[in-house]
C-alpha cells in the first residue's frame, strides 16, 4: 500500500499521530489493524495492508502524511474515489489535489502549478499519469514522502 520515499521525512512520534488523530481527524481511537498498519509505515517500511471496505484504510495513509515531511502521492484508479478523499481532506484544512481526465486544461494547470509549489499534502493520481514524462517532471520538484497504491486489486488491470 504504502512505500516512504523520502530520505528527509522527519520521524513522527506517536504524540504527534496521537494528536492528528484527535484533533484532525476527530477521531478518538485506531480500528483494529490501522495502528499496524500506521506503525509501519511511520517506520519508513514498504507496507501491504490487505483490509476490508470500510475498515479505513485511506486513514492508514492520510494519518502518516500529515506527520511526514513532504508530499504524499497516492495512485488510485477510481476517479469519484479520489475526489470523495480530496474533499473530505479539505474539510479538515489539508490541501489535497487531483490530477486526472476530470480536470479542464485551466484547472489542470493550476494544480500542477500548486504539486510543483508543494502546497499539497497529498497529491491522487490515476495510474495512466504515472507513464506520462511530464506529470513526472513534475513531481520531481517536491520531497516525496509516500507513495501510496490505493485499490491495489487494480493492479492487474494497470500493467497492459
């Protein structure tokens, strides 16, 4: 699910995940497996977390973003998925963007103006842009701190 990939990310204390928790996220405990999960990828470890609908995966990302220096990129093949998780971001003041076939060439501008700016805590992204050498180049110009595959079960469809 998740890979760190940045060798500046700041190590996140389990106060500071503690408080994001509550005061972000308004949550006020972890459901089973996520702390794991969350641990792990704290750690700075490849993670595969394997969880059913509804069990609050996103968080097992989202969470680590927040207390991880740099931008977190998360590959999702579903549209109206990434932009549900965008816009709940933004309701608790993270700035989140999207880059897919949904975006007009203004807006699509604007954002990657505001990746390359890294203004975004977390970037969604379709898989499709991944293989386009300008999207990038883009990313090129901002500490990466996650790489996250989100709907992983996708990925059979991804490689042809």
């Amino acid at each position: 699910m998740t890979s760190n990939t940045s060798d500046k990310a700041r190590p996140a204390n389990k106060d500071n995940v503690e408080e994001s928790l509550h005061k972000i996220f308004g949550l006020s405990h972890l459901r089973p497996g996520q702390k794991e999960v969350i641990q792990s990828v704290l750690e700075g470890r490849d993670t595969l977390a394997v969880m059913p609908t509804g069990s609050g995966k996103s968080l097992c990302y989202q969470l680590p973003a927040l207390n991880l220096s740099g931008t977190a990129i998360v590959v999702s093949p579903l549209i109206s998925l990434m932009k549900d998780q965008a816009e709940k971001l933004g309701q608790v003041g993270l700035e989140a963007a999207q880059v897919n076939s949904m975006l007009n060439p203004r807006e699509e501008s604007e954002t990657l103006r505001k990746i390359r700016g890294a203004h975004s805590d977390v970037v969604f992204v379709t898989p499709e842009r991944l293989s386009n050498p300008d999207f990038i180049a883009n990313l090129r110009h901002i500490a990466i701190s996650l790489f996250v595959v989100d709907e992983a079960h996708c990925i059979s469809q991804w490689g042809p």
